[in-house]
C-alpha cells in the first residue's frame, strides 16, 4: 500500500489564501455571508491539522469548532498582515495544545474492562480510502512532534517552507530538513510494511 498526499499547486493556493484573507476581513465588519464563505474556505484545512496534530481523529471536529470559536472571538483583530490561512492555523495550534494540556490533568475513566476493544468497535469500517487514512494516522503518529508538524503544514495542509517557518518560528532550512527526514521515515515504514507482501508474492 502507497499513501500520498500531495499539496495543492502553489498558485491556486495563493488564490485560495487571498480570497479566505478577504473573506475573514469582510466578515470582521459583520457580513454573516462573508463569515461563511470564511468558514467554507479553510475548514477542512483546519480540519486536517488538527487531525494530524492531536493524533486524535475523533476530537477533530470539536477541535475544528474550536479553533473557529477563538477565530471569529478575536476576529476584531485580525488585519490581513498575514494570511486567514496562517492565522487560523496558529490559532488551532493554540486549541489543540489547550487540549492536550486539559486531557493530561483530566482522570481517565472506563467502565468496562477491555475499553480498547470498546473504542475499536466504535470506529467506522468500509469506507472508501478509510484504510489508507488510518494507515497514514499511524505513520505520522510515529513521528517526533516538530518533524510531524511540519510535514502536515506542507505536504497535507499545503503551506509553503516560508509560510510553515514564520508560523513555527524555525527557520526554512530547519523546515526543509524536518519535512525531509519526516518523508524518509514514512518511506521507509510504508516499505517496511510491504516487505510481507512482497516476499510472500
């Protein structure tokens, strides 16, 4: 099996970015049709990132309300200095690790004595591609956090090197060589599962 993810063409990225940048201004002065149009245009963007950040797929969706909460809370200052895109995804960063924080202080309570089992009979089975995404899940789970990161900003979310750098504060060659290592892993584990297969071919 071969997971890949690419980013959208550089250009109607820009576009994209421009236009959810003009959007979140115009919904600042209260236009309710704007404000959609802002939420339509980064959603799943934010979607994905926090997916992919938190490690936990089932809390996306919470994550995502979130981060658009805190957004349109503070939209009033928002500017257009840099992208809707980039600052929405600093703000999603900032829910996700309130997140993390509050479910490391929070007790774990089950009331059943296999809860893994529980949880795995919950997910959702035969949907197309669903395989492949908890595949992916599980490869990028194993990456160190800054390598990860990384790599969703550019290869999943679509950030330049320049774009993800500002937003993490590294610098881009920092960037460059954790997207570069963050690749070679997956490589190697996707061939690594394959092995099996492939002998027994």
């Amino acid at each position: 099996m071969t997971v890949t993810v690419l980013p959208a063409p550089r250009a109607a990225r820009v576009s994209a970015d421009a236009a959810a940048t003009a959007w979140a201004l115009a919904a600042r002065s209260g236009d309710p049709h704007a404000a959609e149009q802002f939420v339509l245009a980064l959603h799943n963007d934010v979607l994905r990132y926090v997916a992919h950040l938190s490690g936990d797929p089932q809390a996306a969706h919470d994550l995502t309300q979130d981060t658009f909460a805190r957004a349109f809370g503070s939209l009033h200052r928002f500017e257009g200095r840099a992208s809707a895109r980039t600052w929405l995804l600093s703000i999603a960063r900032r829910a996700v690790a309130d997140s993390l924080r509050r479910a490391a202080v929070r007790p774990r309570i089950a009331d059943t004595p296999d809860w893994r089992a529980a949880v795995e009979r919950t997910q959702p089975r035969g949907l197309p591609g669903f395989e492949e995404g908890v595949a992916l899940l599980d490869l990028l789970d194993a990456l160190p956090d800054e390598r990860r990161e990384a790599f969703v900003l550019t290869q999943v979310v679509g950030l330049s090197y320049e774009e993800t750098a500002g937003f993490t504060g590294c610098p881009v060659g920092t960037v460059r060589s954790r997207v570069s290592r963050a690749r070679a892993t997956l490589e190697r584990q996707l061939l690594e599962s394959e092995a099996p297969a492939r002998r027994a071919a």
